[in-house]
C-alpha cells in the first residue's frame, strides 16, 4: 500500500510554518522588533519594543499556566481512574468471599465511597415494598429500566432522576450512573445505580471499570439465587 503526503492548502501550509518557527525560536522573536511588530496586534504599533515583548511574554505565561491546568487535569483523571480500577478489584473479590446473599447485596450497596459516589443502590422492578432484610434494595416502577436503557444497553450516567432510583436523598445527586444487571430471563429487570453530588463523575474509563464490577455482581446474585445463566 502507497502511504501519500497530505495536501495542505498553501496559505494553510505557510501558516503551519510560521507557526512552527516562532515555536522554536521563541527567544529569537522576543529580541527582534520589527517581527513583533509584524505579528503583535495593531494597537500596539508605535509603542515601544519594550511593550511588545511584555505582551508576548504575558502571552507566553498564560499559555503556560493553560497547559499546565490541562496536564494536571489529565493527571487527576489518571489517578482517579487507577484508584477506581484497585477500588473495583477489591470489591469483586469481597463478592467472591460473600458468605450470603445479604453480604454479596452489601458489598455493592456499601462500595459507594470506593467508587467516587455518595450513594449506592441496587433497584429491582416491581410493586409492593423492598425486602425488608436487603438493606439498599429499592423496588421501581416496572419498565423503569427501559425508559433509562436501550434494550442493549449496559449502562449510562445521567443528570438527574436520583430521587427515582435512589430515594429523597437522592435529589442532590448530580451524577447518576446506571448499570444493567442481567440475572436472569425470568426474574424482573434489575439496575444497580451509583448517585454521586459532583458533577460529570462516571463517565469515560471510570463507566468501563464499573461495568465489570456489574457484570460481577449479576453471576454472584445468579449464583446465591441459584438461577440459570442467561
């Protein structure tokens, strides 16, 4: 196969190479006037070079501090993504040490702060009142769980809708993430919900990692419930 050079329109190419050159000469541009000049908005023409270099360094500076905000963040992000992944380790294997179907049920509903929310529930469709000795157990109105998820959906996080899936208290949240649990084809749909008061939580590498913690949870209430793979 022929790899071909990509066409650049000549204006934009021109463009691209001044950009490159004042990059790496950087120092070079600050002690030449007259390219200032050239490059440095109109109104600073007549001042001094003095002027024009205090601006181009004050452009320098706040171009720094961005990208220093950004890498920072990216860094946050990474750390809190690696914490996430042990956090959600540790927990499948507390599923796996469960000694009861209330202690696999409490480990998810308990995993919350591991998982950067506030609150945890685990949500099955259906009428009447929650079991009284799962504690974290909510019943939801029938057909909930489609209204929220495609029908191949495994999960999602939205904005609102905390007070539905998670009680009162959920009304604060402003991130909530929802998570498809497929026990079985003939038991009621179930969703396992995280609410958390930040925003924009769940979302990216952090969503993935708790999708497998889901995925867990099914096969040890599958298995506690002693129910058939779907």
């Amino acid at each position: 196969m022929t790899d071909h050079a990509e066409i650049r329109n000549p204006v934009e190419a021109a463009a691209v190479a001044v950009k490159t050159y004042i990059r790496l000469h950087r120092e070079t541009l600050a002690s030449d006037g007259e390219l200032l000049a050239l490059l440095v908005p109109e109104r600073f023409a007549g001042r001094s070079v003095g002027d024009l270099q205090r601006h181009i360094i004050e452009r320098l500076r706040e171009q720094n501090a961005a990208l220093g905000a950004e890498c920072d963040s990216l860094k946050g992000a990474r750390e809190r993504a690696s914490r996430l992944g042990e956090a959600v380790k540790a927990r499948v294997l507390e599923l796996l040490d469960a000694r009861s179907f209330q202690d696999a049920i409490a480990v998810a509903v308990n995993a919350a702060g591991a998982f950067g929310a506030d609150r945890a529930a685990l949500c099955v469709e259906g009428d009447g009142a929650a079991p009284k000795n799962c504690a974290g157990v909510r019943l939801i109105a029938p057909g909930t769980t489609m209204a929220l998820l495609q029908e191949e959906t495994a999960s999602a996080v939205l904005r609102g809708g905390g007070a539905v899936l998670l009680g009162p208290g959920g009304k604060e949240c402003r991130s909530i993430a929802i998570f498809r649990v497929k026990v079985s084809r003939d038991t009621s749909a179930v969703l396992y919900v995280l609410g958390a008061r930040e925003a924009g939580r769940f979302e990216g590498e952090e969503e993935a990692d708790l999708c497998y913690f889901a995925r867990a949870l099914e096969r040890s209430i599958r298995a506690w419930l002693d129910l058939p793979k779907r």
